[in-house]
C-alpha cells in the first residue's frame, strides 16, 4: 500500500479504520492500473458502531435551531464548489463518467444542499377550527430518528446529496452507504460535511460490501428511516429486512421508453434517443432502454441514428472530445455484453455492441453502442433493465399500440413522447404508467426542486425523492390538542 491513500469510516465524528483492517481498492474504470485508494472494508461491529453513533446523537440534533442546520448545508456546499476541478477529476477517475458531466453533477450536489437549507426552514403544520373555545388543535411535523442512505455508483454524489440532505435539515441523523464501486466522491461529501463542522455522532460514513454490513444498517431497531437507490431485487431485500416501524423509501430499476410518432421530427428523434440511451454510457436509472417508432418513419430513423452514433467518440472521460466513458465496473461489462448476445439471438443488430480492445481500451470496460430492430414484446432486451448503451428499437402502429406496448413491462420509471400532436401531447401524462413523464425531452434528468420516483417495481414507496417531497419522507405528523 506505499504510495497510495487509506481512506477511512467517519463515525462519531472520527476518522477511524475499520476493526478488522481489511480493505479493498477503487480502481479506473477507463485504466485499470490507475489504483486511487484503499477503503474500509467494514464489518458487522463497525455498522454498529455507526447506529450507535447515530442514535446518541439523535436526540440533540433534533433540538438544534434549524438556522445552524442551514448553516452547515451551506457550508458543505460551498466546500464543494470549491473543489470542484480536484473532485470531478476524482469522480471521472473512479465512475468513468464525462469530466464535463461530473463537474455538473458536483455542481447539482452543492445545488441540493443549498436547496434544502432553504426548503427544510418552510415546514410548517395546520391549526384547525373547533368547537371548544378553550382548545387549539395543531399539528407539527418532526423528525423520524435514524436515517440509512445506502446509494449506487451511476450518481455517486448527487443522489447521495438528495437523500442526505433532507434528512439533516428537518433534524434526523444519518449512517451512509454508499456504493463499494465509487466510495471516493462519497468520501468527498462526508468530508464537506466534516469541514462544516456536523456534530459529533449526527453523519456517520461507513463503506464495506452490502453482504457484510447490509443488514445491520438496515434492520437495527434505531433505524426509522431507509432510503435506498439501486436494483430491484436488492430493493426488494432491504424492504423485507426492514421493521414495521421502519419507513423505507427505495428507488429502484426503469424500462423507460421513448415514443416516436409519425409526426415527430426524426433527426429530435435522434438527439434524444442518443441523450437518453447512450450518453452517462447508458448507466442511468431513467436511461431510455426501449424506442417505439412509428412503422412509416423507422427505417429513416434508424438510418440517422446509426449515422450519428457511428461518429460518436469513445474514450477515457478525462480526455478531450470523448463522448461515451467505460462501463462503470467489470461486472457492469460482462452484463451488457451478455444482454448483447442476447439481443443478436432474439432481434436484428443493426449496430454496434463491440467490447473495444487495442491501446488504452484494453485497461478498460469499453462496448460500442448497440441497436437492435425488430424487438417484440416477449425478448429480454424488451423487457429487462440492461444498465448500459443498448436500445431495443420496437415498430408501432399508431398512438394506442404505443401505449400498450410502452406499460407492457413491470417498471414505471421515465417515459417520454416525441410528437406535435397537442392531443397525445395532453392524453400521455394519464395515459402512460411512469413517475416521470417527459414531451420531446429525453427520458433521463430531473429538477433539484420537483419530486422524482417511479411506478410499479421502479419504487417500493409512495414517499418521492428530491424536492420538498423529500422533506415529507423524513418527517412524521403529530397533531396536537391544547385546552386550557
């Protein structure tokens, strides 16, 4: 390990290795040569520790003016800000995403924390009328006690921030998790915390694999609140260990489509499918995965579409005019060339798939970017969250066929309509089954200050994320009867 950097658990306001001293390295995804750290590889005791450390300071974290909680969101966000060249080169380094792409995500972090520092000071309750002169009856909304954030490696900061910071301005404590696959950003916001003086006990940074510590950060009676993002099946696992008492919030997987019309501009058409589908490397959880054309304009489409993705440059994000980074990990790699093998026996390949070997794409998880035609219903690639650069290009036969097919998976994600005609424009909304609906914009992105979640499998919860519906998952109502 000479040479290169320990980075270590934040728990109870310390810096501290774990107990066992186990670690594992974070390596480039784009170079695997480049190692850029060692981080703990935590055990049962040390989420513990963390829980512990949480719960103490729950009860005076709570009671502290909601103006100093303000005040340490701003200040972590302006450490932030003022890193931002040394921490998107970190997040590009570690995820393999655009320089371009996590200077904004950093940006849209320090976006977050500032956001709420304001939104968490409007929360207020509702007296109501009654009969009795000498009553009032109120009710006010406070904070639920232990938070567990458990995030992926796609938005390893950004997301992150929208969890975290809602649950330290409305008076919670926080353990975070995040993703062993991109723990150094992650680190990097624990350390803006830090800096901004968070007290002792109130965020807690542990890292480890989901096996190790999982559960114990997941189904500890302190725990009252979890919110996860990531696969359905790991969703799906956490929800049934957490307690009844336990709220859990859990943003899960999407099979967001783009719909095509007969009358939408096809070279929009175009842009948004590479936006939505390509661009992030397909590695978003609103990615568009699925694109149902309209049968009288496909083949031109996919003529263009192969044309513009042909000239799209692959590469290190780091380095100048790439467009599409590596997969984020190995195991990210072997799975989108498994679906793509897939694709080539159910569908026609139209494009692409390639892993891309010779010089510097040999230390890292390159594939070209796949189009497959033909797709019906019934195929894997139609169905089933890929997580990478692939689009399923499915024909349809008018504005009704599309909605059918477009709600014809178990998620609800994203979805998103390219077309002028202003009554599909007005009928999508109802129509489709997603949280997040899109007209001629890509399926991917959302504001700081409106909610976002999704349907069916893609949440386990009614509680959104992002805007002041993050405020509501993290606080409780009392009501209150005072006589006199």
């Amino acid at each position: 390990m000479d040479n290169v950097t320990q980075f270590l658990n934040y728990i109870d306001g310390k810096w501290l290795a774990c107990g066992s001293g186990s670690t594992f390295e974070n390596r480039n995804p784009a170079d695997q040569d480049d190692l850029l750290g060692h981080f703990q590889a935590s055990s049962a005791e040390d989420a513990q520790q963390a829980i512990a450390a949480a719960e103490k300071a729950f009860p005076a974290w709570r009671d502290t003016p909601i103006s100093k909680r303000a005040k340490i969101l701003n200040q972590a966000a302006d450490y932030l800000v003022e890193h931002i060249e040394q921490f998107a080169e970190e997040l590009t380094r570690e995820e393999g995403k655009l320089l371009a792409n996590s200077r904004d995500e950093i940006a849209r972090s320090a976006q977050t924390l500032r956001f709420y520092a304001v939104e968490g000071q409007t929360i207020t309750g509702e007296t109501f009328p009654q009969d009795d002169a000498k009553m009032m009856v109120y009710t006010q909304r406070e904070p639920l006690g232990v938070a567990t954030i458990i995030t992926p490696w796609n938005f390893p900061i950004s997301i992150p921030a929208r969890k975290i910071a809602p649950a330290l301005i409305t008076g919670n404590t926080v353990v975070f998790k995040p993703s062993s696959d991109a723990p150094l950003i992650a680190y990097r916001l624990a350390e803006a915390l830090h800096h901004a003086g968070v007290p002792t006990g109130v965020f807690n940074f542990i890292t480890g694999s989901a096996s190790a510590i999982g559960e114990e950060i997941t189904a500890a009676p302190a725990v009252r609140a979890i919110s996860f993002t990531g696969s359905t099946a790991a969703g799906e696992r956490i929800h049934r260990t957490a307690s009844m008492a336990t709220r859990t919030q859990m943003e899960l997987g999407g099979k967001n489509p783009l719909i095509v019309l007969d009358d939408a501009d096809i070279d929009t058409a175009v842009d948004l499918t590479i936006k939505g589908g390509f661009s992030l490397t397909g590695q978003a959880c609103t990615g568009t995965s699925r694109v149902l054309i309209a049968r009288s304009i496909k083949a031109e489409y996919l003529e263009r579409l192969v044309a513009r993705v042909k000239e799209l440059q692959i590469g290190n994000g780091l380095d100048k005019g790439t467009q599409i980074g590596p997969l984020a990990t190995r195991q990210q790699l072997d799975t989108v060339l498994g679906y793509i093998e897939t694709g080539k026996r159910e569908a026609t390949h139209v494009h692409g798939g390639e892993r891309l070997s010779g010089g510097d794409y040999d230390k890292g998880f390159y594939v070209s970017p796949a189009i497959f035609s033909d797709v019906t219903q019934e195929m894997r690639i139609a169905q089933e969250e890929i997580f990478g650069p692939v689009v399923a290009v499915i024909e349809i036969d008018g504005y009704d066929d599309a909605i059918a097919k477009a709600n014809d998976t178990p998620y609800g994600l994203s979805a998103a309509l390219a077309t002028r005609n202003i009554e599909y424009i007005q009928r999508f909304p109802l129509d489709i089954q997603a949280g997040t609906v899109k007209v001629n914009r890509t399926t991917t992105g959302n504001l700081v200050n409106a909610p976002f979640g999704g349907l069916k499998q893609s949440s386990t919860s009614t509680f959104r994320e992002s805007g002041r519906a993050g405020l509501d998952f993290f606080t409780q109502t009392k009501t209150v009867y005072v006589g006199r």
